[in-house]
C-alpha cells in the first residue's frame, strides 16, 4: 500500500472522498443477501465438526 502519495496525485485528489453510499454494504442488491448460509456434506455429520483432515490441522484436503 502507497504510505505517500506523489504531491501531484494528492493535490488532484484533494476533497475526493468515495462517500458513504458508495460503500458495497450499503447497496440495496447486498442488503438482500441472506446472513447466513448452509453447507452440506457428505463427509461430516449435521451440526459436526469438520473433520481434521479437512483443515489445515490435517491433510488440507
């Protein structure tokens, strides 16, 4: 990440700021986007623990 902009570039961006409602949270299309999301697999039982191997704990499978 630039720590120091060139005097040029901060000057051009002087007072540029994105502005709140260009922020990607705040887009109606995201807020329609459910909070949580459901995985299913053969590989462990409902309401389990991913199995070791799996993670990166195991063989990272």
């Amino acid at each position: 990440m630039l720590e120091k902009l060139p005097r040029g570039v901060g000057h051009a961006l002087r007072g540029v700021r994105a502005g709140y409602e260009k922020i990607i949270a705040e887009d109606d299309a995201f807020a329609q986007i459910p909070d949580t999301i459901s995985l299913e697999s053969p590989a462990f039982a409902d309401g389990g623990d991913i199995p070791d191997r799996f993670t990166a704990d195991g063989e990272q499978i």
